[in-house]
C-alpha cells in the first residue's frame, strides 16, 4: 500500500517534471522568464537579500512561472478543442496571456521594491 502511494507520487512527480520541461523547451517566453530567473537570482545573491526579501522574490518569481504554466496549459487545450480560429478562444488566450503580464507587472514591481534600497545604500 505503501510502496503503492509512493510509486503514485513519483510518476505524478515526473510527469509535471515533463510538463515543466515541454513548457521550457516550446515557449519563448518561458525561457526570458528562465533567463529573468537566473538574473534576479544572481543579483539577489549579489545583494546578499535577507531571508525575507529572498521570500518576495521566490514568491513573485513563482507566480510568473505559474502564470506562464497556466496561459501555456489553456492555449494547448483550446488548440485541441478547436484548432481553427474562434473569437471566444482568441478572448480566452488572450485573457491567459493578460494573466502572465499581470504577473510579470507584479514581479517587476516587487523585485524593484526589495533590490531599490540595496542600489541606494551603497
């Protein structure tokens, strides 16, 4: 039962390992987010941010992905669905890419919040 429970868990695990990695691999964006990522990670550490400042970061940089994730996840549902075009489908992506820039809006925004004093102090 277990063992069961566990091998469930694991398959779970490497099926969203491939969803992130379909993701990373076929959208363009997703990979500025990776290299936005890698860029605020790298200044985080240079600023040597508190632990609760790395938290805002972690959590802003998550909701890009998350959003990235989702807007990837409609627009492949709707293309299987209806692959020809549909004004409602074509609201529907654009309201999952709105949901991205949102995010990214907000990361941006947090991310000049917490490094800004850091700039200035020195």
């Amino acid at each position: 039962m277990a063992r069961a429970f566990v091998m469930g868990r694991l398959k779970s695990i490497r099926c969203a390992a491939a969803g992130v990695g379909h993701l990373i691999r076929s959208q363009q964006n997703a990979r500025v987010h990776l290299a936005a990522s890698a860029a605020v990670i790298g200044v985080g550490v240079a600023m040597r941010l508190s632990a609760g400042e790395w938290c805002w970061m972690l959590v802003a940089m998550g909701a890009v992905w998350v959003a990235e994730a989702l807007n990837t996840a409609v627009e492949l549902v709707a293309d299987a669905v209806h692959p020809a075009r549909h004004p409602l489908i074509g609201r529907a992506k654009d309201v999952a890419a709105g949901g991205v820039l949102l995010a990214a809006g907000m990361a941006v925004a947090i991310g000049i919040a917490v490094i800004a004093p850091h700039l200035f102090a020195r």
